[in-house]
C-alpha cells in the first residue's frame, strides 16, 4: 500500500540543510496497524504528514498504491488524500467558525456526499463518540480532549481505508484513551489500515508493528505478537 524509497527531508537556512528525515526506506501492506515512536523531534510527525501528502519530501520516492505520489501535482495529491485518508492531527485543526456538527461535515462536503447521508453519517459519528450534547457548540467551547474526539469523528467519518493519527489520545483521558485505540483496533479488523504516532507504549501495543524512529532514522522495526 505504502512504500517509501530514500525519502529525505531538510529544512535549508542559508547554507545549512538541517535533515528531519534521512533516507528513509519503508514497506508498508495493506491492513497493517502500525505504531510510529521515538523522542521529541524525531521526525514522526513529518513522516506523518509526508504519508498523508500533506508535506512534500526534500528528495525520494513514494508509491501509494500504483500512484507515485512524489511525481504527481497538488491537486492529484489532494484528491488521493480526499478518497483514501482520514487524517488525526495532534493539534486538532479544527475550523474555529464551524460547529462540531459542522466540522464533522466538512469531508463530506469535499467528497459530495448527498445531504441526506451526510445528516446519517454525522448523527452517527456523533453517537459513536458521545459527543451529541456537543454538536451546535464551537471548538473554542470545548475542552482540548473533546477537541481531539471531533478531529476523531472527522477523521473517520468517510470510512477511509487508511487513517494516519499523530498522537490521537495525547489530549484524552486513560478511558478516553483506550476506548479510541480499542476503536481503531476493530476497524483495523475491518481491513482498515491505521499508522499513528504516540509516546506510550500502552498505545502503541494495540498495533502489530512498531517503528522506532530517532533523527529520521528507522532504528528498530518490530512486528508485535497482538
Ligand atoms: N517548518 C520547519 N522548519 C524547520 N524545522 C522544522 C520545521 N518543521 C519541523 N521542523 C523540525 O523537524 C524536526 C522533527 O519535527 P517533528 O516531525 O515534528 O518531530 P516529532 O513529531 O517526532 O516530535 C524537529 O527538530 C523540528 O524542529
Ligand atoms: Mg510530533
């Protein structure tokens, strides 16, 4: 599903390139949970965001599927991120002018789900995280974990076959916590494929892959008995 060749990624101050991501060769199949680690600063978010297309890698290859999306434009790169991945960002990038119903809507509404379904699918997203007293309020109304379950729900709601998750439970609750990675380990049943990032290794145990990622390195690659 994913393979990643010699990806590199630097930031260029003057002459200096300070690399986050160095050579980073990667395979990863189909139906996979795998759980990215490593210290702050490692790169997991940037190997993140460069998975989901929405940073570009400095040099390498990335195939997804049969697409090689280091050759493709801006546009094909958002349309293949549309149709295929739901995204958790570790700072919830919510819309602040839009209700939780209403975020919730938005992929919907790039994917030009009918109203009707939408309604359907965001009632349900709205159950399946407790979340229904919440719907009409803003996010700045919102706690920082009810924050992190809408971008959840948002994330989920247009059952993508792949869901890329930075941290997704750093801003929760343990029973938050373990009812979202319980979640993802049923729809990983399901055939979802599910790459996310945390610092605790509770968390990362519900994957059946475990990447160490240290100076944007891969340091250790494991495959998990769970
Ligand atoms: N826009 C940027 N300009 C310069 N350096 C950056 C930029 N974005 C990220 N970095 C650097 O890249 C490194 C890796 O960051 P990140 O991928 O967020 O790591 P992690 O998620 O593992 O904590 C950090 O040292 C960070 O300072
Ligand atoms: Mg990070």
């Amino acid at each position: 599903m994913i393979q990643l060749n010699n990806i590199e990624k630097y930031y260029e101050n003057g002459a200096i390139k300070t690399f986050v991501l160095r050579q980073l060769n990667l395979e990863i199949q189909e139906g996979e949970f795998v759980s990215i680690m490593g210290p702050s600063g490692a790169g997991k978010s940037t190997l993140l965001h460069i998975l989901g297309m929405l940073d570009t890698p400095s040099g390498g290859e990335y195939h997804f599927y049969d697409q090689p999306v280091h050759q493709l434009n801006e546009r094909q790169t958002t349309e293949l991120h549309r149709d295929h991945i739901g995204f958790v960002f570790q700072s919830y990038h919510l819309i602040d002018e839009l209700t939780v119903a209403e975020n919730l809507e938005t992929p919907l509404l790039y994917q030009k789900v009918k109203s009707n379904e939408r309604k359907g699918r965001i009632a349900e997203m709205l159950d399946r995280f407790n979340i229904v007293a919440k719907k009409g309020l803003f996010p700045n109304q919102l706690s920082g974990g009810q924050q992190q379950l809408i971008g959840i729900a948002r994330a989920l709601i247009t059952n993508p076959k792949l869901i890329l998750a930075d941290e997704p439970t750093g801003n929760l609750n343990s029973a938050e916590g373990e009812r979202i990675m319980t979640h993802f380990k049923h729809l990983n049943a399901e055939g979802v494929s599910i790459i996310q990032c945390t610092h605790s290794e509770k968390n990362a145990a519900y994957g059946s892959r475990i990447i160490n990622l240290v100076d944007g390195w891969v340091d250790a690659d494991e495959r998990t008995s769970s």
